[in-house]
C-alpha cells in the first residue's frame, strides 16, 4: 500500500531522542563498548538534532540540477548529537520530543522473547512524546497480533505490476486476510533545518530538507534486526528520481496511514503518521478494491480484511486514493505512484463517472424514511459498482434492516443487519481513526 506519504507536511517538534534496547548506535557516544555490555537495560539515546518540521510540498518529479541542494551537507546537526542513555520504559516525554523509539520494548538478547514474540517482531519508530506514552500504556500492551486461522495470502509476481498479494483461498466478506506489525513507523514531515544558505529557492530548501530527513531515516533504520531491514529495502521505490534517499523513498512510497495516532501539528491541526509493512504495502491499487486495510492500536498492527467475497487464486487490491471521485482526480491522487491504473472503471471511464456520483455520500433523513426501493437501490448501485468499500455501503445494510424490522419482515431483516454486523471488525480494526488516511 502505497498511499498518504508526504504529500504536505505540518509538524512541531524540538528534539529528535532515541529508546532503544539495543546495546548499540551509529552516534557517538561517552559509554564505552565495556560498560555497553555490562548494563543490559533498555537505553534511550537523546539525539537533540532536528528542529520543528514546517509544511512542504514534496515533489515526485525528476529532479533538475537546478533544484539540488549544492553547498549543504546533510547530516551534520545529527552528527553533532550526544547520546544520552536512559531506561526505554520512561514515558515522560516533552509533547514537542520527538524520540527514536522500539515498539514494543526489545531486549537484547532475542532468546529472551517468547516465539510468538520473535514472530510478532517489533516496529522501529520516530514519534512524539505524547503518542509513545498512548502506545505503551494501553491496558496489556502489546495485546496479542490477531490472524486468520489459516493463510489466506502469497506474494508473487503480478502482470504490468511488479509483484502484488492474491489469495490462496476463498475468502469471505470482512475476514481478516493477514495482519502484521509494521516495519517501520514515522511522522508524515520533513524536519526544519538550520544553516540552509539564504539564497536557497524553494525547491532547494525542500532538497535540503528531504536529505536531512533520509541521514534520521538511516539512524532509525540502523535499529532494524537484519531480517527486518532487508524487508524494507526489499520494497519497491517510485522515488529514485525526485530526490528522496533510498530510504525516504521507500517510506512514501509504501507508507500507509496509522490511523488513531497524530502527534503535535503546526496550526492547531494534528500531524500524522505513516506504517511501512512487509506485505500489506506490497498490496496493489484498484479503484475497485476487494479488501481495506486498518492500524489497530492495541496490537500495534496493521490488518487487512475483504470488503466483499475473494476466490482464490484472485490478486487482493486495495485503494490508495479516493473512490467517491471522478477518474480524472483518481489518477492525479496516483500519479506520484508512476502508473495509470486500468481497473474496470477506469477503462468505463466518464459511464462509470455518472455511476458513482448517483452513490450517495450518507444516508440521509430522506432516504432512510422513503421508499424501500430507494435504500435496495443503493445496494444494488454499490455493489454492481464493486464498491463495497465505501463507508456508505454497511449504514445502507443497517439503514435496510431497520425498515424491514420495522415492518415486520424479520427475516429479511435479520439478512441485512447481519450483512452489516459483519463490517464491525472494520470499526476495531480502524479504532480512533479520523478518515486523514
């Protein structure tokens, strides 16, 4: 899944620290390798280095050699950084630190963890005080990873596409496909760098910016267990050319919205956050998807389920933009992807235009107490359009059991509200979620 990565980008924060539980970091140092070895808690490295973020448009076109940095040297405000060695199990942070942080907390020695937890892994994240405090003090954090009884997915090559995810089973509407815990978890900005040379232009202050961003990316990804690291280098990059580092370019690429967690914003609006997973961001788009993905907070894992009924054998897809919009403004939202899509309703073009604008965006008042056949028609509408990922679609089902109910008909009431029950995994799945993904 490749979408809501640095399109724009707001965000305030002082400091950049680091929790880790590793005994070691690319930054120096006062502690020598001796004593490193000597004390086995959780540390956390204070790498005072990267004033607040400030809003940018960041670009996906290629880059002229006009528009590249020269005379800056990325870098060198991280590379001035002490480090700071703490407990990783501290949660008193400033709401504007921004602390390198494992997730959940790793020892050491990976012997130590359970099998489960060696298989559940651990996320490697750059957030603000107030989010990690969220994060690790829900009620038994880290809750188990929930999975599908049995594998329901494989990653192999996909025609026109590189590789995507298909099933390997037939699938029902709202079962859990797979779930995972991210490789990777940072905030969608770019940080506001010192000592860029005045007479930059726009666009050379945003490079700076973006290179300053990819020597913190390499720290976080410095953390990475090997097995890990090679995961997200393994993922593809549509970014080679802009101007991102390998690995920023990664990151907004592949990067999908962890929804229910924001940290401290410019304007009063919450900052976001992007998870980069090992398969879900391998998931491929369609404006006529089959499966919808969430961030459950909890587990601190992604999770994606079928919206409507999977054969087996057929390639999973996800949306990375909005549905409810003509195709024009679809492919400008997948332009930065480098690709034009060519689902069913893109080749039906401005037919299948006319047929989603009739798909209203709520049920109302109106249509909740008029005919049954307005309600019936809706469905109909969602489905033949193989929209079923819409939020309109379940508060349809809903809308229709209720009237049947109330007139009597329970069985045919039971049907529909059944049919709608069966979205609520979506709700835990998404929990907090604001729709800024």
């Amino acid at each position: 899944m490749k979408r809501g990565f640095l399109n724009s980008s707001k965000a305030k924060a002082t400091s950049l620290s680091s929790d880790r539980t590793q005994s070691s970091i690319e930054t120096p140092s006062e502690r020598d390798e001796g004593s490193l070895q000597r004390d086995r808690r959780p540390i956390s490295a204070s790498l005072r280095s990267i004033p607040p973020a400030a809003p940018v448009g960041v670009p996906y076109h290629p880059l002229r050699e006009e528009d590249k940095p020269h005379g800056f040297t990325p870098g060198s405000t991280i590379s001035r950084s002490t480090v700071i060695e703490t407990d990783a199990s501290l949660l008193d942070h400033d709401a504007t630190t921004m602390l390198f942080t494992t997730i959940p907390i790793r020892d050491f020695d990976l012997n130590k963890h359970s099998a489960k937890e060696r298989r559940d892994s651990w996320t490697e994240a750059i957030l603000d005080g107030p989010t990690k405090r969220l994060i690790f003090t829900q009620p038994g954090f880290p809750n188990p990873i929930l999975r599908p009884t049995h594998i329901a997915h494989r990653i192999a090559p996909c025609e026109g596409k590189g590789l995507g995810v298909f099933a390997t089973r037939d699938i029902k509407a709202s079962e859990l496909i797979l779930a995972e815990r991210p490789l990777t978890l940072a905030p969608l900005m770019l940080p506001r760098v010192d000592g860029i040379p005045d007479h930059f232009t726009t666009e050379q202050v945003i490079q700076a910016k973006m290179a300053e961003w990819e020597k913190a990316l390499e720290i976080l990804v410095s953390r990475m267990l090997p097995e890990r690291k090679d995961a997200l280098m393994a993922l593809s990059n549509c970014h080679e050319h802009d101007g991102s580092g390998p690995i920023l370019g990664r990151l907004r690429t592949n990067g999908i919205a962890a929804m229910g967690l924001h940290y401290a914003g410019m304007k009063g609006r919450p900052g976001r956050y992007t998870a980069t997973c090992e398969i879900i961001s391998r998931v491929n788009h369609s404006c006529c998807p089959n499966a919808r993905y969430g961030f459950n907070k909890p587990t601190f894992s992604a999770r994606l389920r079928a919206v409507r009924a999977i054969k087996q054998g057929e390639e999973i897809t996800i949306t990375y933009g909005g549905l409810d919009i003509p195709k024009a403004e679809r492919h400008r939202q997948l332009a930065p992807y480098g690709f034009a899509c060519d689902c069913a309703a893109c080749e039906a073009g401005a037919a299948a235009d006319a047929r989603r604008a009739m798909i209203p965006p709520f049920i109302s008042q109106n249509l909740r107490s008029g005919p049954l056949q307005g309600l019936l028609d809706v469905v109909a509408l969602i489905e033949r359009e193989r929209l079923e990922d819409l939020p309109v679609y379940p508060m349809t089902l809903a809308a229709l059991a209720n009237r049947y109910i109330q007139q009597g008909s329970l069985l045919q009431g039971q049907r529909y509200l059944e049919r709608a029950q069966s979205y609520l995994p979506f709700s835990t799945d998404e929990e907090a979620s604001d729709g800024e993904d």
